[in-house]
C-alpha cells in the first residue's frame, strides 16, 4: 500500500483510526506481527495520530531510496 489518506473534509471522524484498526486485524488475521510505514518528519499531526493509537516511533532503520 502506497499510502493511506483521508481527506481534510473527513478529518476528525475516526475514519483514520477505523482504516488503521481494519489493517490491523488484517494483519492479525494474516498471522502478521507487525506493520511498518513511514511519516514525513514535518506531519506532526500524523505522528500525534499515530501515537494516539498506541504506535511507537522507530529510529532503528534508516529509509533509502533512488531517484532515477
């Protein structure tokens, strides 16, 4: 999954949270473990977002990429 949005209009709804508890289970359904993904370092209402449900920042992997 590329990314996971919801509109400005559709903030504060929990519609976020209900995407993110659906992956969740998916996951578990998957007999998956964990779920990774990245935020920019500028979204802070992201990171409170993310924290909000319980998730924890990373600073063990660094990410990479090539633009060609």
């Amino acid at each position: 999954m590329k990314e996971l949005y919801v509109d400005e209009n559709y903030r504060g709804q929990k519609i976020g949270e209900q995407l993110m508890n659906s992956l969740k289970i998916e996951a578990k359904q998957n007999n998956r473990n964990q779920i990774k993904w990245t935020v920019a370092p500028w979204n802070k209402a992201g990171q409170k977002f993310y924290e909000r449900l319980g998730a924890t920042e990373n600073n063990e992997w660094l990410n990479y990429e090539w633009k060609i």
